[in-house]
C-alpha cells in the first residue's frame, strides 16, 4: 500500500525537532503560520521547493544569533578557565 501525499504543511510539521530547540521550532510555527494563510487565501497548497524561500530568512537569523551565542559563551567559558587557573 503506498503512502498518501502529504502536504508541504505537513511535512513541516513532521520534521523531528529536538527537545529544547526553542528557535528552530520558532523557524517552523512561522513557516506554518505563512503556509495556513497562504492557503486560507485561496492560493492552494505550496509545493515543498517553496519552503527554501519562505525558510531561507528565518534560517540565516537564527544562524547568525546561533554564531553570536557560541561566541559569547565561549568568551565566558575563557574567562571562568582564567578565573579558575589564577586561583
């Protein structure tokens, strides 16, 4: 028996997310709030090569708060080891 189609809705809606991935499940409830009222408005469901676009944005924001995250902390893990070397 071969699998029914799904919507591009709900292959977003499938994609495993980790526990705690707070702004990638942000990136996806955004892409699912654009594709409802993409087709709320009568434009029918998106294809899935549609996505690239409507992701690419919030992708590269999330990346770049991501970046300076890591940056920060590991400033912060610099000088915890310094603090603790000159005790």
């Amino acid at each position: 028996m071969s699998e029914q189609p799904r919507s591009t809705a709900e292959m977003v809606a499938a994609w495993p997310l980790p526990p705690g991935a707070y702004l990638a499940d942000s990136v996806r409830r955004g892409l699912l709030a654009t594709l409802e009222a993409t087709f709320e408005q009568g434009y029918g469901d998106l294809p899935p090569e549609a996505l690239a676009d409507l992701a690419l944005g919030p992708l590269l924001i999330m990346l770049g708060r991501l970046e300076v995250d890591l940056a920060d902390a590991r400033t912060r893990i610099d000088e915890l080891e310094r603090a603790l070397r000159d005790r």
